[in-house]
C-alpha cells in the first residue's frame, strides 16, 4: 500500500507539476497530429517556426490563468467536484485566449497562426484530463491509505436520491471506519434494477432476504424526511437481523454546508414515534401572532421553550420568556439563534402575584401561552399544596391579570393526567382548566385550553429516563407490563398548540390526535434493542409496580364527553361540562386559601370536591373517595 505524507504538498510544487502538465500535454498533441512519426526534419521545418515565437506565450496564458484562479491552492486529496469545475473552467479559459490569437496573429503579424485549431482542441482535452486524473489518483491513493488499518464495516444506504450519493461521500472521508457500500435500497420501484456508480439499488422489500445472506454491519437512513411507516418497517427489520441503525441530521446541522460522517448517528426511538409532518394554517398563525407582544410561561421548560421557537418563525413584536429556572432560562435564552433580539427572559414565580402584575403591567403582552406547570405525579402526590400554588392558584393569577390587561387571547396547556383523573397533579390541572373555562363567558379575552398526553423527550419523561439506564447497564424499571401511554413529539405538540390557539374562539378545550397508545415496556424493549444490546443477556428490564396516583392507561376525553371536529384533521374540540363561574371561583379560592395550613388531606378533599370524578389510585387519599 502507497503511504502518501499527512502534510499538505506545497503550492509551488502544485504549480509547477500544472505547468508541466501543460507543456506535455503539448507535446502529445503534437505527436497524435504527426501520428506519432518521430520526424525532427520534418517538425522542425512546418512547425518549429510557429510554436518558437508561440511558446512562450503559451507557458504565459497558462501560468497567468492558474495564478488567478488559484488552481493550485486546493489540498489535492480533498478535490472536489468544485475543484474539478474551476480547472474545467480555468483550462477552457486558456485554449479560449489561444483560439482568439490565432486569427490576430494570421491578420496583423505573419501569416500563421498562433496554434493550429486541432492542436488547440486536443491540448484543452489532454490538459484537462491530465489535471483532473493526476488529483482524484491522488485523492483515491489517499482515501485507500487512510483505511489501512480501520475496523471494515459493511454497510447499506436507504435511499438512492440525491442524499445518498452524499451520505456515500461522507463515508468515504470517514476516519474511523472503512465502510463498503454494499447497495442502496429505495421505496421507489422506478429506481430498483438501476446501480449507482457501479452499486446496486434494491427494493426495500428485497431487505430481510439481504441482511439474512450477508454479513451487514449498518444500514443508514439517507432520506431525510422518509414516510414514517416505511421507516419504522425498515428499522424492525435491522432490529430483527441486528444490524444498527444509523440516520444522517437535519441539513441546518451539516458543518458549513457539508456531511460529516461524525454527524452520522444512531436512530432514536423518537425517530420510530413520530408521525406525517404536521400541515400548519401558517397563514392564520402568522395573522395571529405577526407583531404581536407573546408572552409564555414555562419558557424554560420542554414545551415553553419549544413554543418560544415556534413563534419566532411568525416574527411577533416581542416574546417574553418566563420562567422561575434561573439557570435553564439562561441556557433556552442562550442557545436561540433566529431573531433573539425579539426575545426577552424574565425571571418570575407564577404564583407571585405582585411579580406577576409588575411584568402585564411593563410589556402589555398580547397573546399568553401558559405551559407553566408542576407536572410529576409522583412528587405532587407527596406535595399537594405546591400543585395548588402552583398549577392552580398561579394559572388563576395570570387569568385574572389576562382578563384585567385586555389580553385577546390566553392559550392554556394542559395534559391527559386532568381527565378523569387519579392523582393530585392531574387533578390540579384539571381544577385549572375548569377556572379558565368558566372565566371565558365573562371576559373579552379568548380562553383556549389544550390537552395531549406525554411528549417525547421532555424533562423528566420516560425515554431520558431510560436512556439513562440503559447507559448506566440496567435496569431499566417499567412499573406495569401492561401500562401504556399516549405520546407525541415536542416540535408535534407545540405546533398543534399553535394551530389551536390560532382557530379557538374561547372556551373550548381541544384534544389532540395522539394516535395509538403505546405499551410502555414495548418502548423500553425497543430502545434496548436500539442501542445494540440483548435483553436478557446485556440488560434486564424490571417491573417495580405502580405508582401512587398512576393510571394503568390514559384518555384523553372523559366518557360523559364527546367531540366536535376542526378543520385540522389531529385537532378535535371537546365537548366538556360546564361550570357556573361564580360557584367555582368561591371554590378555587377556598381551596388556594388551605395553602397556609399545610393539611394535605384537607387541600386533597376540596380538590376532590370541586372535581368529583377524581378519584385516587394507589394513593394515601383513596380514603377520601
């Protein structure tokens, strides 16, 4: 095996091997028009004369035509196809200035011409072959040395388009790996049977047969928005043969423009969970929020954070980020890159009311999204007064200053937890809900609840929970084989809020298509296999039992409810009881009142008086049913 040097070869040398290239390029021009008949006499006497006075020229042009378009500063073994189009161009550039001296020199000077045409035309092709083969030979002895020594890794690209062929060029500047393509395969019938350079494409279908008679080290998902069923096919067949499962990123994350293939990584399971991309009404969105003062609180959390970043695309007047997280408010702030300077973060406490006030009173926000929240069951179980204080009285706060501030509309983020429910936290959200519900019949601004069940990836969520396990070697805890949950994408779920915030005239609470529940120990099996181990024989998978206040399976709607549609096909409006608002404030208010006195089961037997259909599981409180 050739070892070529690491460093870089001086620009000089390039230089001079260029204009070495050009004079022998000359030369076998010459000789094809002599048919390579070594006859000095004969040379020297037709064509001597003219090449002596033309020469010289020659060795100007093309000198002056690298040095301006610097054809010699590119690392050769790292030539590109836009290195190879700058000395297509460079070269043409020259024969050009040859062919337009020509007629000059025949005209003014001697009668001859600078250089025959055929000449001409058969330098500029054996230059420009020359130039091109002398790089990419370089660059593939390069490429070859660089695999010496790497751990061999067979691999198959889904997806035969434009970004495979770029996810195939990654891979051959990988460092680590000597990856072998071994064939692309591709939904698409039209392009099964074809091969590019020199590899075949095969149908998708035709992958169980291929990964059962060869040995397939990865195969990496070269699409990067696939249908979301062929994708989840394609995985469960890699996970059946144990092939892992890789997938480039979104283009914005590609360095300057470029795949790496340190970019490259392995499929997660929010990959597998997520469904089609959501159509947006971005007019009426933009019409909502365009100019506008937003304000959302929560900002610091999954959802707020997310919601932050979905109404900058809408370029409102200013959003004012809220949180009581001084360190992952900084860190949302930090990291936004687009119109940041609409973006202002402020530290606050939603139940501190006098804070509060001060904050309506100096920005006059327009829209409100409230996604501020306790949200652990287990935790606000131990802790009910802080799910009243918080998701009950601080959700009443910002309701009553909405109203009072003339805020046109106030979008409400709740959860699945709140119907039905069998815990304190889904209880408190669910006494939140009623409050903004009834307080819309009597205020100008718009109230709109929304309700989904768990988002993938969020803070405190079963899947980093996992994942930690799993990185940490097992186990991983599941608390019931049989329980199951509703789950949907943060980017998902905070577009829909959007979208429903934008078509809620008040007062409805709209329930988002979660698709199917998914059995929680499936998830866990799942990712498992994901992240290249066996259960059983490399990590266990515990059941440690159910929690107190948790559920076996959620809903999204009660059964007293039914819904309505939208013009949104995942977003429905409930049809939920309604409450005298009078009645219920003197309720709510007594129940944040029993804040001062700390008794847990008193705070829990009003919650439970206001929401009779809460009733406790696995819970100190069942007693109070």
């Amino acid at each position: 095996m050739i070892k070529l040097p690491e460093r870089n070869t001086p620009r000089w040398l390039i230089f001079l091997i260029d204009m070495f290239i050009c004079v022998l390029s000359l030369a076998i021009s010459y000789a094809i028009r002599f048919d390579f008949v070594a006859d000095s006499t004969l040379f020297l006497e037709k064509e001597w004369s003219q090449l002596e006075w033309a020469f010289p020229i020659f060795l100007l042009v093309r000198a002056s035509s690298f040095y301006f378009a610097k054809t010699y500063r590119g690392i050769i073994r790292y030539t590109s196809s836009e290195d190879a189009k700058r000395l297509f161009f460079t070269v043409a550039f020259g024969s050009l200035v040859f062919a337009l001296i020509s007629p000059v020199r025949y005209h003014l000077v001697d009668d001859f011409y600078f250089l025959p045409r055929p000449i001409i035309i058969l330098d500029f092709l054996i230059t420009l072959f020359l130039m091109l083969a002398s790089r990419f030979m370089i660059k593939l002895l390069y490429l070859e040395s660089r695999k010496k020594g790497k751990l061999k890794r067979n691999v198959i690209i889904y997806g035969s388009g434009e970004l495979g062929l770029i996810l195939r060029r990654a891979l051959e500047q990988d460092h680590k790996h000597k990856n072998v393509v071994f064939a692309y395969v591709d939904d698409d019938p039209k392009k099964v049977g074809k091969r590019i350079e020199g590899i075949n494409i095969q149908s998708t279908s035709e992958l169980p047969n291929i990964l059962s008679k060869n040995e397939i080290d990865s195969l990496i998902i070269g699409v990067l928005k696939p249908d979301i069923s062929n994708k989840k096919s394609v995985v469960d067949i890699c996970l059946d043969y144990g092939v892992e499962t890789l997938s480039i990123p979104p283009i914005e994350s590609w360095v300057n423009g470029e795949l790496k293939a340190g970019q490259i990584r392995k499929v997660k399971i929010e990959d597998l969970l997520g469904r089609k991309e959501i159509k947006l009404s971005k007019d009426k969105i933009s019409a909502e929020l365009k100019g506008k003062r937003v304000l959302v609180t929560g900002a610091a959390g999954s959802i707020g954070s997310e919601i932050v970043r979905q109404v900058l695309k809408f370029i409102p007047e200013q959003v004012i980020m809220l949180d009581q997280a001084e360190s992952p408010l900084y860190d949302v702030h930090n990291g936004i890159q687009s119109h940041r300077d609409l973006v202002t973060p402020v530290l606050g406490d939603v139940a501190n009311e006098h804070r509060m006030k001060n904050l309506f009173s100096t920005f006059q926000p327009q829209i409100v999204y409230h996604a501020a929240a306790y949200k652990h069951v287990p935790m606000m179980e131990d802790n009910p007064s802080e799910a009243v204080l918080t998701n009950v009285r601080g959700t009443k706060i910002l309701a009553d200053l909405a109203d009072q501030f003339q805020v046109s509309k106030f979008v409400m983020v709740s959860t699945d937890k709140a119907v039905n429910p069998t815990n304190v936290m889904g209880a408190s959200k669910r006494i939140a809900e009623i409050y903004c519900q009834s307080f819309n019949s009597r205020s100008n601004t718009q109230f709109v609840t929304t309700r989904f069940g768990n988002v993938l990836g969020s803070n405190g969520s079963v899947i980093p929970l996992f994942e930690r396990q799993i990185r940490e070697g097992g186990p991983v805890t599941v608390t019931h084989e049989k329980v199951t949950r509703f789950f949907m994408t943060i980017p998902e779920a905070c577009q829909l809020v959007l979208e429903a915030g934008s078509m809620g005239e008040g007062g409805e609470v709209f329930v988002f298509d979660m698709g199917e529940s998914i059995k929680i120990i499936d998830l866990a099996r799942k990712m498992i296999s994901l992240s290249g181990l066996k259960l059983g024989e490399d990590i266990e998978i515990e059941i440690t039992g159910l929690r107190p206040g948790e559920k076996l399976y959620e809903e999204l709607l009660a059964a007293e409810e039914n819904t309505l549609p939208t013009h949104h096909p995942q977003i429905l409006i409930g049809r939920v009881k309604e409450y005298d608002f009078e009645e219920i404030e003197e309720h709510i208010k007594a129940l944040i009142d029993s804040f001062d006195a700390q008794e847990n089961t008193d705070i829990v037997g009003q919650m439970k008086r206001i929401v009779p259909e809460f009733i406790s599981k696995n819970s100190d409180y069942s007693k109070l049913d």
